[in-house]
C-alpha cells in the first residue's frame, strides 16, 4: 500500500448516506454554485477530473488538502482588513485577526522566525513588501517628490534614472534567471529591474553549482544593497551560511527567496546552512508551492525589519485577504505535524530517483542530478529545444515545462531545458517505483520525438514529430500509473 502523503485522506465513509464528510462538503458547494451559474460548477469539477487524470510534475504545483481548499471558500471573502493585527484601518475585524495571528505564529514556529507576515498575494507581492522594507529600512526621507516624480505609473527611462539616484542608486545582485533566478531577482520585464540597478551572479559552467568565490567578487565590486538568494530552477541546495557571510562583508541585506523549496524548510529537509531563515535577514516564500497551501505569499524577518514589513498593506498590497490568511494558518498546522516531515523528505527521495532513472538511461541533467525537489533536463542531448520537448510530453499525458538551462543557446522563450519536480506526485502518494517508471516514460518520448525544422507551418522550433503510436502508448501508460494513486480519495463528486 502506498504511503499517503494527504494528510487529511480519511479511510472509511462516515455518514449515515455513506458519503465522507469531504464529499458532502465539495458537492453541496457545487450544488449551491450550479444554482447560480452551472458552468463555473461544472468547470470546478472537471478540473479535479483534469487534476486526477495528469501526470503532473510542474515543480512549483501541488495538491492542497480538502482542509486548506474549504478554508478559503467564506466570508472572510467579505472583510476588508487594511492595517495589521489589532491596528486596522476598519471595524469589525476580531475574526481576521484571529486567523491572521494564527497564521502568523504557525509560520513563526514552523520556520523558526522572529516575525512573520501573512498579508502577501502572491510570491511576488511577497518580494514587493521585501524590497520596501529594506529601502524604506536603510534609505533616509527617499525624496520622491524632490526627484520631481509624480505619476509612477508614467515614468520613462529617465525618470526611472531619476528615481533611482533619489534612492542613492541602489543595487541589488540577484541569481541570473538563466542559472534558475527568478524575474523578481531584478530583471528588466520585473518592477525590481526598474527599482534597482542589478547585476547577476550565475553558475560555474564546468560544475553547474553557485560559485561563491565569483560571487563574493562580483559583490565586493558592486556593493549592492540586497543581495538575493533564491531560485526557481536550480536543482541544488544553496548555502545560506556562506551568502550571509558574502553579504556582512559588503553591507548588504541577505534576503532569500525560498518560493520553491519552503516546503523542505518547513519539513527539515533543509537545516543547517541549508536552512535560509537562521541566516537571512529577510526571508519571503509563496505558499503553495511545496508548502502546499492555498495560492499567496508570506514574508519572514529578524525584529529590525518587522515594522517596515507590516507597512506592505497599504504600501504596496491592496487589502489582505482573509480567507486565504485563514487557509494559511491551516496549510502551516499541516506543515507542523510529524506527517510533513515524511512528505518533505520523500519529495527529495523521489526527486533523486527521477534524477538516477534519467541518467541511467543516458539524458543530460544540468548539475548532473539533483539534491532537492527538482531536475533539470538538458534536452539539447536528445536534439530538441524545450519547447519541442514540453509539447511532445504534454501530448503524451506528462505535464512539464521548459526552462533557460545555463547559458542558454535557445534564449527564454524556446529554451533547452525541461524542468520536473516531484512534490505534487509525492503529496499523491508515489515513491522511488514509481520515479523510475516515469523517467523510462520521459526518456521513451524524448527519445521517439525529432525535430522536423522543414515541417509545414516554416520553421518554428516548435515543430515536432512524434513517432507513430507513441503519444498514445506513453499517455496510456501514464494514466495507468496515476489511477494507483488515487488523488483526493475523500472527494467524491459522482
Ligand atoms: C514562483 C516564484 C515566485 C512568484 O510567486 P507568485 O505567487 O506566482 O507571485 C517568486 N519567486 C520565486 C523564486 C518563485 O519560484
């Protein structure tokens, strides 16, 4: 029997009508959805149908608990609640602060941090409130109207010149997104790219692995601000330990994005100097990713920055949003009990075998492997871009997708690389079996697809084609798989 990694699976029906209590909720919420528009109820079912029939190894995807997804549909849609716990700017708000405070104080104790704050949208808005709160921390009376700039929304290059000398030309050194950095580490299409002035620090070409000697230098010259740690693509740990020291010696703000892998911190995967919080002055996350909680995001920090945090609403969030703070609180309760810590560590269990059953039969993997929850294919060894790639496994029922390896020759659109991650096929319940018939199912596609550059539709890098049969063997045998591991075995919508 597989080990269930959803903590809240019950076994046995438990009404008097024999349905569980998770069936009788999730239908009788359809029901009264389908009283008022039928199809927004029947897409809400057919995603689930669509959830359990994938094959799902979108490393930043998961599968919340029926616990944190009912948490979030009630009421608490209907509060506004600007300001912070016991400060807000409206009546009327003891239950959010209720909710707010236990989501809070979850995520202090599962994470060990001074001061936590709920309110974030999303992982970006997280690093939004970050960015303030360290400018508005380290930069006296930033002289915005003294720079002459008024509407923000309308700067030009200029201005933004402008601005940012206003700010004293701050900098910030960021994981080029090429290495497995994310947009919001300071890159031009990213209001952080604007904001500051950034520079990139990568990998070593020969190992793939963060070279801290070339970082240290880079940071010594370029004297940032923030230095940022943090990833969506790099399938090695980071050690926190080391860029904490990097940026003391340069007087910067370490602050780690751990949007990925927060799961793993939570669960104590990653301790030691693989542990961002002892380290970082300024942690942020999303969490629902491998934390698995509802959609949003979270910041973490030592007491200096925690008044500059807690001004995020109204200072760069609209209103927070209780119901979701309410699914928070729940996702975080999850994240304390011993369960998670099996579910973190079978993450990178999984994640290594997908790692050795795709060397084993002979693909690239950028780093060689992998120490945490993700793999990076180099597909280029197969003669396909990842786009090539990505829409061969897609049409074979294996849902991926492709990603910059370093440097990249395909750029960022088409790229080289398909990334995996193992968390949500962990939280379903599969194990190091199952990683090893999945690499063999990855490896069949790749190895049966070619690029046909000369096809009809031109030469787009997107043309592929497909040895005949094989989508269909491969889906078949895909869904086959999943259907052994019941996803949402408590949900019955039938
Ligand atoms: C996913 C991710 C984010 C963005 O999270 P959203 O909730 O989509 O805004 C930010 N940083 C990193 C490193 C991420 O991987």
């Amino acid at each position: 029997m597989a080990q269930q990694h959803d903590l809240t699976a019950p076994p046995a029906a438990d009404a008097a009508d024999g349905r569980t209590t998770e069936s009788t909720a999730f239908r009788s919420a359809l029901d009264v959805i389908r009283g008022v528009e039928p199809r927004v109820a029947d897409a809400i079912a057919a995603e689930l149908t669509d959830q359990r029939e994938m094959l799902k190894l979108i490393a930043s995807e998961n599968y919340a608990s029926p616990a944190v997804l009912l948490a979030m549909g009630n009421w608490f849609s209907d509060k506004y609640a600007e300001g912070t716990v016991g400060r807000r700017f409206y009546a009327g708000c003891r239950n959010v602060d209720t909710v707010e405070s236990l989501a809070a104080e979850h995520a202090k104790s599962v994470f060990g941090a001074a001061h936590a704050y709920a309110q974030p949208h999303s992982g970006i808005d997280a690093n939004l409130v970050a960015f303030w709160a360290v400018l508005s921390q380290r930069v006296e009376a930033p002289a915005l109207a003294e720079a002459g700039v008024r509407q923000v929304n309308d700067l030009s290059e200029q201005d933004w010149a402008k601005l940012r000398a206003a700010f004293g030309n701050q900098r910030m050194l960021g994981m080029s997104l090429d290495a497995g950095g994310h947009l919001t580490h300071g890159f031009r299409p990213n209001i952080s790219g604007k904001m500051f002035d950034q520079r990139s620090y990568g990998t070593d070409p020969r190992t793939g692995l963060v070279d801290y000697d070339a970082l240290r230098a880079s940071a010594r010259e370029f004297r940032p601000l923030i230095i940022v740690a943090g990833y969506s693509a790099y399938p090695r740990l980071v050690n926190f330990r080391i860029m904490r020291e990097i940026a003391d010696e340069v007087g910067a703000t370490l602050m780690v994005d751990m949007a990925h892998f927060a799961g793993l911190v939570a669960g104590k995967v990653l301790t030691g100097d693989f542990d961002p919080v002892p380290h970082a002055n300024i942690v942020t996350t999303t969490t629902h990713k491998s934390l698995r909680g509802p959609r949003g995001g979270m910041v973490l920090c030592d007491d200096t920055l925690a008044e500059h945090v807690d001004r995020g609403c109204p200072m760069v969030l609209g209103g927070p949003l209780p119901h979701v703070m309410a699914a928070k609180a729940v996702a975080l309760a999850e994240a304390a009990r011993p369960e998670f810590r099996s579910y973190a560590q079978a993450i990178v269990d999984n994640s290594r075998a997908l790692a050795e059953g795709l060397l084993k039969r002979g693909a690239k993997l950028v780093t060689g492997g992998t120490d945490n929850h993700l793999v990076l294919i180099d597909v280029s060894s197969y003669g396909l871009t990842g786009r090539q790639a990505e829409a061969a496994l897609l049409e074979s029922g294996i849902v991926t997708n492709r990603n910059s390896v370093p440097q990249d020759p395909n750029g960022a659109w088409y790229t080289s690389g398909i990334r995996i991650g193992t968390p949500a096929l962990t939280t379903r319940g599969l194990g190091t079996a199952e990683m090893d018939e999945i690499a063999d199912l990855i490896d069949a596609v790749l190895s049966g697809t070619s690029a046909a550059p000369a096809a009809k539709g031109g030469l787009s890098k997107a043309n592929y084609v497909l040895a005949d049969g094989l989508a269909e063997r491969i889906a078949g045998q895909a869904a086959d798989l999943v259907a052994g591991f019941p996803l949402y075995p408590a949900i019955d919508l039938g």
